[in-house]
C-alpha cells in the first residue's frame, strides 16, 4: 500500500484515491490531465457516477489550494458535459462532501467531487427538503458569514 506524507506534522497514513491516482489500485479510468484523474465510484449512485479527485493529496475543500479546487471543478465540469452526452442524462449534479468527523458525510479524506448524472426513473430525488424558516434567521446566518468572512480575510 502507498503511503502518503502529510505535509503537516509528516503523519503516515494510507490513502485509496492516491493509490488510484499513481495506478497502485486499479479503476474504471475516464479521464486525467496534469492536476486531476476522473474514475468511476464504486458504488454508483447512478449509471455513469464518477468520482473527480486532484492528483495532489488534500483532504477536503477547506483545506485545498485554490488552483487545486479549480482544477478539479474544471474538470467536474467536463466530465458534466461528458455524461450529457455520452449517457444521454438528463441533468448532472455535482456533489462534494466535507466534515469535521462530527457531522456530514464524507468517507474517503482525499478531495473528490461526485459527478451523478441524472435520469427520469432514478431514485436519488432531491438533496433536501425545502423548509419555511423565520427570515431573521435567514439574515442572522448572513451575518454572521459576513462577519466571519471579514476578520478571516483580514488576516
Ligand atoms: P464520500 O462518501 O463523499 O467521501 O465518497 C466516497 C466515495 O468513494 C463513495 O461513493 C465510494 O463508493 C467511493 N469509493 C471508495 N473506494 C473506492 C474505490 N476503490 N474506487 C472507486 N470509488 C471508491
Ligand atoms: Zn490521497
């Protein structure tokens, strides 16, 4: 097995998405460029799901380097076009998961955005159920955000 050093504090850890990427685990390839590999998820959600990771081990969005997260939609968005027209899909959605290990849905700590293509029959439905809320809530959130957004900048 790969193991991969963590720029920080230099922890040995294993990681399937680096062993993918350097061919140490075989995958239904689709696609590859200088920063990125597209393959397909094991575990498809839907005909044609697949998985967009940079070449580069970073655990999440948070902690990825811009030119890192914009390769990777980039070729997200690619591979949307691919399952458009090659599927013959009638809408894609591109799913991307993040957690502090408390809450949320991540499984795999090496970045990856889903690609999902969708179809009339599938059985995914919505990613969530529209709530009616107090609109002061609402502008709270957007406070603090804002708030958030500044002091962090700043620094
Ligand atoms: P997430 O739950 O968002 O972290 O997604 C991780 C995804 O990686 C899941 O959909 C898994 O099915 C997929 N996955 C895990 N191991 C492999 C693998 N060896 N090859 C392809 N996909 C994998
Ligand atoms: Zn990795």
């Amino acid at each position: 097995m790969t193991r991969v050093t963590e720029e920080e504090g230099c922890v040995l850890r294993e990681c399937v998405f680096c062993e993918i990427v350097s061919g140490e685990l075989p995958a239904d390839h689709v696609y590859e460029d200088d920063h990125t590999v597209a393959f397909m998820d094991i575990n498809p959600a839907t005909f044609g799901h697949l998985l967009v990771v940079p070449r580069t081990h970073v655990a999440d969005v948070i902690s990825a380097e811009p030119h890192d997260w914009l390769a990777v939609a980039d070729t997200a968005r690619r591979m949307a076009v691919w399952v458009a027209g090659g599927l013959k899909a009638h809408g894609v959605d591109l799913l991307q998961c993040n957690t502090d290990g408390t809450v949320g849905h991540q499984t795999v700590f090496h970045l990856h955005l889903h690609v999902l293509p969708r179809y009339e029959q599938d059985q995914l439905g919505a990613w969530w159920t529209q709530e009616t809320t107090d609109p002061s809530e609402v502008t709270e959130a957007a406070r603090q955000l804002v708030d958030y957004g500044r002091r962090a900048e700043r620094r």
